[in-house]
C-alpha cells in the first residue's frame, strides 16, 4: 500500500511516543511511562498503558482504528493511482506470465515459476486477467507461489497472458498519503473509503477526486509533485 498503519498513526499526533518494540513489564515510570501513555510501535500496533508500577507495567492493545486504516489506505493507493494518472509510479519488477491459478484466500500460482521476482511487501498491480485485475498487497511470496491481500473476485486458472507489476512510491508521497489518510480518519470520519451501507443496502462510490475534497492545501501541493500530465 501507498502508505502503512504506522505512518498513518505516527502523523496523526495522537500518541506520546514510539518504540521498536512491543512494551512489556518493564516499559513502566522508571523509563517515563505513566497510566494512560500511548505508545507507537514500529510495526504498526499502538498501546495504551494501564499501570506504569515499576517492574509491573500492564499494557493493552488498541486496535480501535485498525480495520479503518488498512481500508483506507487501500482506497487512497487505487485512488491517488488514478488521479496521479500512474499505475506504477517507480516500476521495481515487471513479469508477464500465463498459466496462473487465482485460488482461495489469496494464493496465486504460477506454472512457470517466474514469481521470484517479486518481495514480501511489494504493491502488486495485477493487469490483462480475466476477473482479478487490481491492487494487492504481497504477503509471501516463492517463485511458484504468492498469497496476496485482498482475495480474488474468481478463483480459476488463467490461460490468458497476465501483466504483474510490483509499484515502488516515492517515501515523500507516501507521507503525503498518510496525512491524508489520518486526516480523513480523525477529522472528517473516514470520507476516502469510497463505499457505504445502509441497512442491506451497500454501493460503492465512482469519485476519483482527491484534490478537491477538502484536503490541506499543503497535501494537495504535494500531490502535484507526482502528478503526471494528461494528454488528451
């Protein structure tokens, strides 16, 4: 994705501090904890102290805003794919490949091996399929298989030439995208998800905007740093 949880979190200026690693007992006020602290690790989980007592910390998750963030931040890289007018912004490795197998949860297969090209983290645009064309996030990957979030639309085998094309983004955009996504979040209620159910009902909204939409006008300058130009 364009941007991860931790950037997200990190820009949002809720939490007190940071860390590398995941606190524990000894994360208490000797070190400058107290009740009440909110703590950033680097993987992306944050944590709220429930007792600083020396020796004694107790530590508890937050995950109050998780699932928001991941589905924002998938909106917000096919979004700001789109209104960039760029697919691959930096192309790291192209393979195009038949024979694939679009299984369940995820797994991808390849008959020819050729998926070792490709690394655990890598944005994933996949492109020429016959049902799974999209985005999706690489998760672990051997040069015959990979596992992919989110699912497939269709789980089958495509005999059809397919285009995999992993996308790099500049660190600078992508910490304009984790403003933008913390301030969707905190400030406006989540607007970029693109989608809303009411009751049974759900749709899925067309806008591509994202200049126009209410966003500091220092992010929307950003943007236009890596805005190609539309010949039409």
């Amino acid at each position: 994705m364009i941007c991860t949880m931790f950037q997200v979190k990190l820009v949002s200026g809720k939490y007190d501090g940071t860390s590398l690693i995941t606190p524990d007992s000894s994360f208490d006020q000797s070190r400058g904890y107290y009740t009440g602290y909110a703590l950033l690790v680097e993987d992306g989980t944050s944590w709220i102290c429930e007792d600083a007592t020396i020796g004694m910390a107790l530590w508890n998750p937050d995950t109050s805003k998780d699932q928001e963030i991941m589905m924002v931040a998938r909106s917000l890289t096919d979004r700001l794919i789109r209104y960039l007018y760029s697919a691959s912004l930096q192309r790291d490795s192209m393979v195009v490949t038949n024979g694939l197998t679009f299984g369940v949860a995820g797994l991808l297969t390849d008959e020819n091996d050729a998926l070792g090209f490709f690394y655990e983290g890598d944005t994933l645009h996949i492109s020429g399929s016959t049902r799974n064309d999209g985005l999706y996030d690489v998760l672990e990957v051997t040069p015959s298989t990979m596992r992919l979030e989110p699912g497939f639309n269709v789980q089958h085998k495509d005999e059809v030439y397919v285009s995999l094309t992993a996308s790099i983004f500049p660190s600078g955009l992508s910490l304009i995208a984790s403003r933008m996504a913390s301030y969707d979040l905190w400030f406006r209620g989540s607007p970029g998800l693109g989608s809303e159910s009411i009751g049974s009902y759900s749709y899925t909204k067309a806008t591509v905007e994202v200049g126009g939409v209410g966003y500091p006008a220092d992010v929307v300058a950003g943007l236009l740093t890596y805005k190609r130009p539309k010949i039409r």
